[in-house]
C-alpha cells in the first residue's frame, strides 16, 4: 500500500483540477510502511484541518474520504470538530 498511497497522492497532484499535493507530503507517505499507510493518512488529514483552524476567514473543512467513509468520523473527532466547536456571536470563526 505504501507505493498505491504515493501513487495515488500523484495522480491527485496531476489529474485532479484544483488539488496540490506538495512533494514533502507525497515523500511523507512514500517511506511509510504498507501496515501504517491509513494510520498516516489519518494523521496527515487531522493536521491539515488543525493548521486550516488557526487561518483567520476559514470557516470550514470539506473531508472527503474516496473508497474510506469510515475513516470520516474519527478524522473529524480527533481533529477537533465533534462537537462542533462553539464560537462567539460575531466572531471572525462563526460558522
């Protein structure tokens, strides 16, 4: 799984519009080993949406997990989002 990961991180970067995959991320997974692939992709996935939090106007993360649904829920616990985050009326962070 681990070439699959960095395969399929690859093709995003080059086939899907819009999508930018950095090379240090597709490096990241390349020395992954095969048993621990999801496991990082989790913990990829819950650090993006814990930068993406601390970014002033964002007010939202779309998770889209293709051929994995079940991973969303823990992806959206551990990165924080359940329960949803409570904000301040007014906020710059109000969703």
């Amino acid at each position: 799984m681990r070439r699959v990961a960095r395969r399929d991180a690859r093709y995003m970067q080059s086939s899907v519009a819009g999508v930018t995959v950095p090379d240090a991320l597709i490096q990241r997974m390349a020395g992954v080993k095969k048993d621990q692939a999801r496991a990082e992709g989790k913990k990829i996935s819950i650090e993006l949406i814990q930068q993406l939090r601390e970014i002033e106007g964002v007010h939202g993360v779309h998770i889209q997990a293709i051929e994995w649904e079940e991973a969303v829920p823990d992806i959206v616990k551990e990165a924080g989002l359940y329960p949803r985050p409570e904000v301040e009326a007014g906020s710059s962070r109000e969703a």
